[in-house]
C-alpha cells in the first residue's frame, strides 16, 4: 500500500510537477490549492506526509500548520515547507508551529523524493 502525500500549493503547474514526481516515486498525491482547501483534505482523509506553500490566497502555509496541528488527525504526520521563502526567522515560525522540514523552490526531484523518503517511509 503507497503512502499518502497532500500538496497544497496554489500554483497549478507546481502541484503538477510535484504530482508528477512523486507519483512518479510510488506515492499516492491528494492536491490542494490553498491552505483551508488543505486542511479540509487533511482532516478528512487519512495522509501520511503534507508538503506546503508558505505563500498562499485563503489560508497560507504557516496558519494552515498550525490549525491541523491543532487538529487530532495531525499526530505523527511531518509537514515540510516547499517554498520560495529562506528567512531564517520564518523558518524558526514555521518550526515553532510543527514543520518538520523545508525545502527551497526551484526544488530538485530527487531532492523531493529523498525528503518525502526521510519523513513519510517508502
């Protein structure tokens, strides 16, 4: 059974590319366009892994960690940021509300791929 994947990004061709890869990797992707989209998709149907925007209409990245780590369906499920955004302060925000990690647009694939690897299993 392929582990679960949410992408909440609200650029289409960024949820198609990372669609793509880790499909591509084995894994089952649900999408999201922004973050209360995401939230409603996370607390409605079992995820193994969420991979965020920070920069978002709606509800963005950083207000939708913190509302599903509110949330009982959050308990073990690692968050990583897939953002444009390197201020180490937000990155200390992102933390302090439960990312487990953060990765920088442009990403690569097999950089994606080996951090869902790390935080979701195979």
């Amino acid at each position: 059974m392929s582990k679960t994947i949410l992408t909440i990004d609200d650029s289409a061709s960024a949820r198609q590319m990372i669609s793509l890869t880790l499909a591509g990797a084995g894994y089952t992707v649900v999408e999201a366009a922004d973050g209360s989209e995401g939230l409603s998709k996370a607390t409605s149907c079992r995820i193994d892994a969420v991979l965020t925007d920070l920069n978002m209409p709606v509800m963005n990245g950083l207000d939708f960690i913190r509302a599903f780590r509110a949330h009982p369906a959050s308990t073990g499920v690692p968050i990583v940021f897939l953002t444009t955004e390197s201020d180490p302060e937000m990155r200390a925000q992102a933390k302090a509300a439960g990312a487990t990690g953060w990765i920088v647009k442009p990403f690569r694939q097999d950089q994606l791929v080996a951090v869902m690897r790390k935080v979701a299993g195979a």
